[in-house]
C-alpha cells in the first residue's frame, strides 16, 4: 500500500512540474528598436528562462539562460558578427587537444615542401 501511495506522491509531483512550465509567465519583456537598425530586447520568465540582446545591423552580442530539469543552471553568452556566432559558456563542447604526434606530422610538412612536382598526377 505504502508504494502505491509513492507512486501516486511522485506522479501527482510529476505532474506539476510539467504544469509550472506550461503555466510560466512572463516577468519581464523590453523591446527596444530605433529606426537606424539599432535594437535591444530583454525577457524573462517566471520559471527561470531568460535572456537578452543587443547590437546593430553588423554585430549582436548577448546572453541566454535557463535551468535543466535536473536543476544545472545553464547559461550561454554569445557575439555575433561578420566572422560568425561565438558562444561561450559551460555547456559548450569543446574540441580535445591536438596529439603532440599530428602536430610534429604537420610541422614536418609545413617545413618539407615537396621538391618534385612531376610524379603528381594532372
């Protein structure tokens, strides 16, 4: 009987936890736009998801957040421009290191240029 009544408790719990974020409501939202391509905008929710930009027709830089299920706060800080989008933050992967092996292999090619070309196919 005791278990039954956990499952129940867990459900019921399950249950409005799922409703918190069906229900969330707006707290705070700001739009900001001029007539030159300016903006900025701000929002932010009840349930913990927020965020907010600025920047002009060349460069936007801002930031986003929010907080998984399992309760890791998350936020990612971004610019972006004429090179292209550059987040950072935590939850970004990010590449391993260079083997020291790989990185002798293409010193060793950047340094010995091939001599004889007449031996590549045309």
């Amino acid at each position: 009987m005791f278990k039954y009544i956990l499952l129940i408790a867990f459900l019921v719990s399950t249950v409005c936890a799922v409703e918190d974020d069906a229900h969330a409501h707006i707290m705070r939202d700001y739009k900001k736009n001029d007539a030159h391509g300016h903006f900025e905008y701000v929002y932010e929710v009840d349930n913990g998801i927020g965020g907010e930009e600025s920047g002009d027709q060349k460069s936007v830089h801002g930031e986003f957040h929010f907080t998984t299920k399992e309760g890791t706060p998350v936020k990612v800080v971004y610019t972006a421009d004429e090179t292209g989008y550059h987040p950072q933050g935590d939850v970004i992967p990010t590449a391993p290191p260079t083997p020291p092996a790989i990185l002798r292999a293409l010193e060793y090619i950047k340094t010995h240029p091939r001599a004889n070309k007449k031996h590549e196919k045309q």
